[in-house]
C-alpha cells in the first residue's frame, strides 16, 4: 500500500488509538464500573465493563466508543500507570 511506503497511519489507526489513549486516562471511572458488581466473571477479572447501550444516537457517541474500546484493550494496558509507557503499549497493540 501506499500509505505504508510513506509511513502514514490509516484513519481507523489514528481514530483507535485515540479511544484507546482516552480509555486509558478514563480508567479511574471504568474500573469502577466494574468493582460495583458482586459476582466476579472472566470479563470481570480482565476488568471489561458490561457492553454500553448502542441503540440509536447512544451508538455513536465518543463515550460508547470508548467504552467498546476499553473492552478491548489487554489487561497489561489497563493496569499501567504510567503514561508513556501506556502509549507505547496502546501504539504496539494497534499496529497495523
């Protein structure tokens, strides 16, 4: 392709890295969304918040698409607590 010759990130990259870098810097609310359940399931432990409603125009608000992409990332991102090194790993697991 030739957006990889040029070194230029595709659109969907920069727009996941976003959610994912703001994910992380909401993780102090996310996380507690999950601590407020009594019953401790595999999503739980790998801290995913139960799936936002997505009906209508709730589907394309920038805090669903967070929330989804909060699901998404691995528990190594979600529990780092330094910033840079939060990036670096959001950037490594959104390669293309």
């Amino acid at each position: 392709l030739r957006s990889k010759r040029l070194g230029i990130e595709r659109i969907e990259t920069l727009r996941d890295k976003a959610l994912a870098n703001q994910a992380w810097r909401n993780r102090a609310s996310l996380s507690n969304q999950v601590s407020n359940y009594s019953m401790v399931t595999r999503g739980m432990r790998q801290k995913n918040i139960p799936a936002p409603v997505q009906k209508g125009w709730l589907g394309h608000t920038v805090d669903t698409s967070v929330k989804k992409m909060w699901n998404q990332l691995p528990l190594s991102i979600k529990n780092e607590a330094n910033a840079r090194k939060a990036k670096l790993a959001i950037k490594n697991f959104l390669k293309d």
